[in-house]
C-alpha cells in the first residue's frame, strides 16, 4: 500500500511540475546542451524582447522583464521541454491594437493596462487548463489564424513605418491610415534612419542564411549602437535610458472599469497565444517524440507563466516559434534551457542596460520587420485553395476585415464567418 501510495504521489508530482521527469535520468551531457541552447535562445531573446515591447506601446525594458519570470515559471510547468516563451509579435500587436484605444502608448496609465491585462490574460488560460475546457480554442480554424496572421504582419510592417523612415507618424484608427500618412509625407525621411534600419535587417539576414546560431540582431544592435556612439550622431531616434536591476514585485491595479474595458483584448490574446503556443509545441514534440504534450497542462503553464509574469512588470508572453526552433536546434533537452536564458536575462537586467542607451530604434524596427516574414503562411493559404475553397474564402474575410476593421474585430468576423460557414455546410451536407 505504501508503495503504490509513493508511486501515486510521484505521478502527481511529475504531473504538475513536467520538469521533475526530466531530471530522472538528467546528464552532465544534458546539462551542458541546456546551458548552450539558454546562452543562445538570450542572445536572440535580449534585442526581441526590447523590439516587441516597443510594438506594443511599452518601453524596452518590459520586453526583458518578459524573459525573466515568465520563462522560469513555464520552465517548471510546462510539458514542452524545447518550447521558449517570451515577448512575440503578435501577442505585442494585439495588446497595443487593444490597449491603444484606452489610453496612450508609453504613458503610465497605457503601462498599468497592459500588465493588468497580462494578469486577465494568465487567469483566463489557468482557468482554461484547470477546469479542462481547453477545446473552446477550436472554434478557431486553422483558416482564420492563417488570414489573421498574415493581415497581423502587413500592420506590423506598418506600424514600424516612423522607425524605419525616421519621421513622427500621428496615431490613427486603422493602418491604412498611417500608410496614407507615410506616403504624403515621404520627403521627410531621415536618411540616416533609413540606412540604419535597411542596413541591419540586411545583416540580420544574411547572417541567419549563413548559419541561424550566428546572433544577427545582437551583433546589429551592437554595431549601430557603437557607430552612434562613436560617431556623436544626434539627429536619430535612440532608446535613451533603460532602468537597470531586477524587477520589483508589484501588484496590477485591480479596477473593474479597467478590468471590463481590457475584455476584448483580454479574450483575442487569450485565444490566439493558447492556440499558436500548442501548435508551436506539438510541431517541436513531433521531432522528438520521446515525451507528450498534456494541453491542460500546457494552458496551466501559459497561464501561471502570465500571472507571476505581470507581478513583476513583465510584457504578456507567449511561444515564439523562432525562438523554440532555434532552442531546439542548439540542442535543448528539457526545460533548464529556458531557466538558463532566465539566468541570462537577468544578468543582462543587472549590469548591461546602461550600454543600450545609444541604439537606435531603427535597429529595434529592422528586427520586427524580419519577424514578420515568418507571418506569411502562404502554403497554407495554397493548400487552402487547392482541398477548401471554403476554407480558402474563411481566410480570405479574415485578412480583408483585420486589414480594415482592426485586430479584434477582424478576428471576430473570421471566428464567426467561420461558424456559419461550418453550420451552413452542414445543413445542406448531402445525406
């Protein structure tokens, strides 16, 4: 009896903290390919981290925070063992299209939104795994993620437009807007801004072609920022000041109008980060296959991930799939990796940001323009056409209505037009 009651209690153990299996049979071997995969995942995840916290509206430093706890928190929870979460693109672009409507970018009242909203966030994934209806998420066809995803990258690419060219870009209700904006003005782009970004995201690239370990986006941030310091330029947008030290421990303004006003934001991110972050850890497990992916449990993690993430200032996370294919290839083998970049970042917190005072944010915008690309999922748009024009056309008013009706709505309309689609095939399906 004493037995099976040990065994029980290990099973329920391993259950809850996934980690625990892997120390089993953990190696010196192990160890070392975690400790490589962490120091190289925190190359990539410094300069990203601080590049998605300015799409979403924050100052860099919330991007670092974002690769602190949350990473340690999923680390122990999560079922992936190569998964790397953190700050990503979409999720950035979501909580800016939804918070930006509230109040003003950078400003402190937009900063207590967003971490109450990564706190909402957290809560509702928890509840999703803890009560065991994480099937809600697939009332989201692949479809809809597909249309979104791709419309989500034009904005993006929009977005940076000020970056990239160097001139103030008033904000505006929808994107086309902006570009309107950007093209009526084009004379007044800051040449050196230009060269700036055009010439990082060249170098970026090539490098990544030559071989996806080399640290491009460091190695671009670190150039341009000496070339700016070096060369005494003034006339270029730079970062400025980045607090140093380990975040404080603070608790998000609980407030039901502001709670009640970050709803929307709150479901479509909730939505999208459970149902990318499965499929970027079912895709990695499919490499592997010596473990399993528990998605309750997976939902769980994302969640408390979240949650201890905005009590310490940390911009909402969630899988990045460039990150975990680049953890998997440097030879992750459990979750350690993502505790050593945990480490890492939060070294880099302690005693490096003084030295990104002078980096341009061109920079910050070449390594968001390059994260896009990944966005475009044009086989399977193809693939679409080819087995399900419905589907195809799912896809296709999900990208129109996300380039012009906005984020949240674009997603609804897809979610929705997706349902009737299903419904209406089914009523006249053929007996």
């Amino acid at each position: 009896m004493a037995r099976l009651l040990n065994f029980a209690r290990m099973r329920r153990i391993k259950s809850i903290f996934p980690i625990s299996e892997s120390l089993k049979n953990y190696t010196y071997e192990d160890g070392r390919s975690d400790l490589m995969a962490g120091i190289t995942v925190a190359v990539m995840l410094v300069p990203q981290g601080m590049a998605y916290a300015m799409l979403a509206g924050m100052p860099p430093i919330y991007g670092l925070y974002g690769g602190l706890i949350p990473l340690f928190l999923y680390a122990i929870l999560g079922t992936s063992r190569q998964m790397s979460v953190g700050p990503v693109a979409i999720s950035s672009l979501l909580i800016v299209a939804g918070i930006s409507q509230i109040a003003q970018p950078m400003t402190e009242q937009y900063i207590s939104l967003v971490l109450l909203a990564g706190l909402m966030i957290g809560i509702a994934q928890f509840s999703l795994g803890l009560l065991r209806i994480g099937f809600v998420v697939k009332i989201i066809s692949p479809a809809v993620i597909i249309g979104f995803t791709s419309a989500a990258a034009i904005i993006i690419a929009i977005s940076q437009l000020k970056d990239l060219l160097g001139i103030e870009i008033p904000r505006a209700e929808h994107s086309y807007q902006t570009l309107v904006y950007a093209i009526k003005h084009i004379e007044e782009t800051n040449l050196l801004t230009l060269v700036i970004c055009l010439g990082s995201m060249v170098l970026i690239y090539t490098l990544k072609k030559i071989n996806r370990a080399i640290p491009g986006a460091l190695l671009a941030v670190i150039i341009c920022t000496l070339l700016v310091y070096w060369g005494g330029i003034s006339d270029i947008n730079i970062v400025g000041t980045v607090p140093d030290g380990l975040p404080g421990f603070s608790m998000p303004e609980l407030d039901w109008k502001n709670i009640s006003s970050i709803l929307p934001t709150v479901f479509v991110v909730t939505i999208i980060g459970i149902v990318e972050s499965i499929a970027i850890a079912k895709v990695i497990q499919g490499k592997h296959k010596d473990y399993e992916i528990n998605p309750n449990q997976e939902f769980i993690a994302l969640g408390i991930a979240k949650i201890g993430g905005a009590f310490f200032q940390a911009l909402p996370t969630s899988g990045s799939f460039t990150r975990s294919a680049v953890n998997n290839e440097a030879g992750a083998r459990s979750g350690f990796a993502s505790i050593f970049t945990a480490l890492i970042i939060g070294l880099t917190l302690m005693f490096l940001t003084p030295l990104f005072y002078y980096l341009p944010k061109a920079v910050l915008a070449a390594i968001i323009l390059l994260s896009i690309f990944g966005l475009f999922d044009l086989s399977g748009a193809k693939e679409l056409w080819r087995k399900d024009r419905y589907q195809f056309l799912v896809m296709l008013v999900t990208f129109i209505c996300t380039l012009l009706v906005g984020i949240e709505m674009g997603v609804l309309i897809g979610v929705v037009f997706s349902l009737l689609v299903q419904f209406i095939r089914r009523l006249f399906k053929p007996k």
